[in-house]
C-alpha cells in the first residue's frame, strides 16, 4: 500500500489516531450447520452469547444516560430485554437439541419472532430492524466475527467504513472520533454532511479504505483528501500548524453575509437538531436555513411524542430570537430512512421511491403533528419560522404542502427545489408557496442520474456540472426568495456564482461558515454574476469551476 492514500476531501481539518473500522453485515449462518454432538455444551454457548448481547446492550444504555441521552438507554435496555427473552431461549434449546448448530439455532429461533413482528401492523414491523440487530450480534460472537456497529475505544479514533449511515453515526461520541474515512459515498452523502456538521474532518470515496488494518496509525487531511499511514509526529504537528493558521485567518471575517459592496446574504446553518446550535451560533450563523428534522428522530424505533417535538423545536427557535428558522418536515426514506416510518415493500431504487413529501401523503398525521408542534413551538417566540417540504416535483404537491401549514396556522410555507422537474417549472411552483431552497445535493444526484450514496460517481455528482447551475437560475429567478441548503452553499467559489444566479440566502454545515462569509467579503455583485455567467458557459464542470474562479481573485 503506498504511504499516502487519496480520496475526496468533504469536511476540513486535520485528525490523526488509529483505525477502528466500523464492522460490516454478519452472514447467516448456513442452513442445515449441525453441531458434533455435545448438545449441552452448544446449548450452554448459545444462551452465553444471548445473556452477553443484553449485558453490553444494558451497559451501552448506562453510558447513553449519562451522556444526557435517556431515550437512548430506553431503545438499548428495551432491546435487552428481547435478547433475555425466555420464549426465545426456549426456541434456541428446541433447536439445539435437535441438533442444529448454536448460531443457525439462534439465528432460526429469532426467525420466528421476526415473521410475528414483521406481520403486526406498521409499528411493530419497525421492531423487526432492532430484533435483527441483537440477531447478529449473538450469531457474530457465536462465529468470532467482530459484532456490528460503531467500535469501542478508550483511545480517540479515526473511524473508517465501507459507507456510514445516518444511524451509525448518530450514537457517536463526538469526543473520541477524530476523523471519517470512508471507501464509498460522494461529496454529498450523509458521511459527508454529518462529519461537516460535527466539525470532523473527513476523507470520502477512497479506494482501500475498508482494507486499512485495525490500529493503523494515519493522518487524515480533510481538506486535501488524503490518508497518511504511520505519519511521523512532525508530519502531525505541521498539518495541525498549517489547518489552524487557515482557520484563524477566516476568523478575521465577521458579521452578516454581505458581498463587497454590501449585497446583504445571509448565511445561516444546517442543523440536525439542538446540538448542533452551538457550533451554528460559534461560527456566526444569522439563522438556521435547513433544520433536519428526521436527524432528531434517527436512533428511535417509535414516534416522538408531541411534546418532545414542541420541546425539541423550540429549542432552536428560541436560540435566534431576531433571526429565521428555516424547518423541513420529515425527509424520511431513500438515504434517511426512519424505523418508524418504513417506505412501502421492497423499493427497487428507494431514492425514485417515496420518501420526503411522498411519505407525508402516505402518513398525513404524521405531517400535520409535525406541523401542530412546530406551530405551537413557535408561539410567542420572536424567531420567524419557516416550514419546507423535501422531494416536492410540482405546483399541486406545492399548494398541498402550502395548505396544510396553514390550516396549522404556519404563516411562511415553502418547498425545497430538489427535483429537476421543480426546477424547470419553478414558476409554477412559486405561485404555491412564499420561498424556495434549493437542496443542491439531491438536485445534482437526480439531474445526473448519479446516486449521492456511491463513491465510484463521485465525479457527477459535482454541483458544478453547468446542468446543474442551469437548474439554479430559473428557481432562483421565479420570483420568490431562493436559498441553497445543499453542500454547494459551502464551496466559497460556488457560493459566489450561486449568489450571482439570484439565490438570496446560504445555509450549511456551521464550520464551513467563516470560509463563505470570507469569500463572498471579497468581491462585488458583479464579480458574483460575471463568475455566473462564466460558469453557466462552460461545457463541464471542471471547466465552470476554472471558469467561475478567473473571475473570484480574492477566493480564500
Ligand atoms: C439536499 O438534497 O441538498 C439537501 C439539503 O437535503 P439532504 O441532503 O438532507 O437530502
Ligand atoms: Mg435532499
């Protein structure tokens, strides 16, 4: 393997530490594994092995609590007690005793519960994703395989993955993982969007990466997409040196967005939930310009009640009291998919299939208590609330959106321009609702036909590519406001050609910040819409991006 190993930098900054690699599916034990003989023996390391599963469960649920997650140790202790299940331990002895081997009866005695969840209503079925999870942690120390899930360590680690999904990342520990390497998914996946937001550095799309030994030692370069192995200790501490001097340089730029000449934009923050305000208020946001609400609700096998919603949204409301808050309502399926929500059947292609807006017709209550909560988070509070749909295609699913936020007594709907064809109807779009924000990453992934999950297309799924700007400028001209939330925003270059096609206001992950408030300091209107003009010319987007760039001197 050569020293240095490169890839696509997502998230900037400099992390070094040994590889712990998140582990992957555990196989099913093969049909007809028969033990030798010793039935009480297999007997005994089976029920071993279940009792093991709910103590570390219980244990991983103390460790939740005190790190000021209750509900986390609620799902942890409430799946413990499915693996001590005493109907299940019988169906583990039966099996044994007619001689199936210890994993293939673990894996068959939970086959029976699971047929029983998956048939009981919509719900229960949900519990099917948690019985599979304690399912394969049993049968993977029956095998000696590593178990499933985000590592242990005592040590802080760089975490490498094949890919990490939403869940995974959700019960890390932002203290001890010092930097994301993954070997698939692309600039806008949610590996990279979570390790923006969480203010990791982090390295996409690297060939190799699943092959990195546990404990290697490396250096990750998040802006320069690279993974040092066995770096010496002067190759760290030069590439802390070198992040920290570009960060306090950045520093020196405050205050509201505004171009040279003082074109006001606002720049405003991607959140997944109250956590992540102290990084938005750190780093200067004006607002929050895409509030993910489906983040809040990723490690949980039921519905948040009412009141937690309320509680959760009021929160963020209430931490910008003159400022707006831009809320999309539940983006569940395709890429974010929901325990409590499942998409319909097996999708061939879930990212065509029903998720966003699509989900709230199939599931109308869960939209409109979504909707009574955020209207009742935001009485009496200063904060401007905004409330978006994802994935809507055209006018009809707009006025439907439009409708139900008011009936709800929310004042500003608006949808997000994610779908080409929203896009090249925006006019009739805006007729519907009173803004836009166009989310650059699903719009790019659908107008090249490039799915954001794999790491080998990460080449179209450049919001560079001139279809793509083409997209940008009839939302942004519809004559309504038009923001981007998409990672597009965050790309200092981008966001100036974005501000030069009409978008009237950025929002992204909160560290990258500094870096567009800069950029756009730097030059004038004009040079913005010049920047545009170039862009959209080119006929590729490496050619845009020289293009825009010849006219942005001062990019920092
Ligand atoms: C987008 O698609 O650009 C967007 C902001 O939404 P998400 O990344 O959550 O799909
Ligand atoms: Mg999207």
């Amino acid at each position: 393997m050569p020293d240095v190993l490169r890839g696509a930098g997502v998230s900037p900054g400099v992390g070094a530490g040994p590889v712990r690699k998140l582990a992957g599916d555990v196989p099913e034990p093969p049909a007809g594994d028969r033990h030798g003989g010793d039935a009480a023996a297999e007997r005994d390391a089976a029920l071993a092995a279940l009792e093991a599963v709910a103590a570390d469960l219980e244990e991983r649920g103390e460790r939740a609590a005190a790190a000021g997650n209750p509900d986390g140790r609620d799902v942890l202790d409430a799946q413990a007690l499915m693996a001590r299940d005493p109907g299940l331990a019988d169906g583990v002895r039966a099996k044994v005793d007619e001689g199936v081997a210890a994993a293939r009866a673990v894996f068959e005695a939970f086959g029976v519960y699971r047929e029983m969840l998956a048939g009981a209503g919509e719900y229960l079925a949900a519990r099917v994703a948690d019985l599979d999870d304690i399912r394969d942690r049993a049968v993977a120390r029956l095998l000696g395989l590593p178990v499933p899930g985000v590592p242990e360590s005592d040590e802080p680690f760089v975490l490498v993955a094949r890919d990490l999904a939403p869940a995974d990342t959700a019960v890390l520990d932002p203290a001890k993982v010092v930097a994301f390497v993954t070997e698939e998914g692309g600039p806008t996946s949610h590996t990279a969007i979570i390790a923006r937001t969480m203010g990791v550095p982090a390295v996409v799309a690297l060939p190799g990466a699943a092959s990195l030994a546990d404990g290697t030692r490396v250096l990750v370069d998040g802006a320069a997409g690279t993974v040092r192995l066995d770096p010496s200790g002067e190759d760290v501490a030069a590439a802390r040196a070198a992040a920290a001097a570009r960060a306090s340089a950045l520093a020196e730029v405050t205050g509201p967005g505004a171009t040279a000449d003082g074109h006001a934009v606002p720049l405003l923050a991607n959140i997944g939930g109250p956590k992540d305000l102290e990084g938005a208020l750190a780093n200067g946001a004006e607002g929050v310009g895409l509030y993910r609400t489906e983040f809040l609700f990723l490690d949980r096998a039921t519905p948040p009640s009412d009141a937690e919603q309320e509680a959760a949204y009021r929160t963020v409301l209430e931490a910008f009291p003159a400022g707006r808050v831009v809320v999309r309502t539940l983006d569940a399926g395709a890429d974010k998919p929901l325990a409590f929500l499942p998409a319909p059947g097996d999708e061939p292609n879930p990212a065509l299939g029903e998720r966003g807006v699509r989900m709230s017709f199939r599931h109308p209550d869960v939209l409109s208590a979504q909707l009574a909560a955020l209207a009742r988070a935001a009485a009496g509070l200063t904060a401007e609330l905004r409330v978006m749909a994802p994935m809507v295609t055209d006018a009809g699913e707009a006025a439907w959106f439009a409708e139900r936020c008011r009936d709800a007594g929310i004042e500003h709907p608006g949808v997000m321009i994610e779908v080409p064809a929203a896009a090249l109807r925006a006019r009739d779009v805006a007729g519907e609702v009173e803004f836009f924000s166009i989310g650059t990453n699903d719009l790019t992934q659908y107008a090249c036909a490039a799915d954001r999950q794999v790491g080998g297309l990460a080449r179209l799924q450049d919001p560079w590519q001139p279809a793509v700007l083409d997209l940008v400028a009839p939302a942004a001209g519809a004559g309504v406001p038009c923001g981007v939330c998409g990672e597009a925003a965050a790309d200092p270059a981008l966001a100036c050609v974005l501000v030069g096609l009409g978008v009237t206001s950025l929002s992204m992950s909160a560290p990258s910040l500094p870096l567009v408030r800069a950029a756009l300091a730097r030059h004038t209107l004009e040079q913005c819409r010049a920047a545009a003009r170039a862009a959209r010319e080119a006929r590729t987007a490496e050619q845009a991006r020289d293009a825009a760039r010849a006219h942005l001197p001062a990019l920092p």
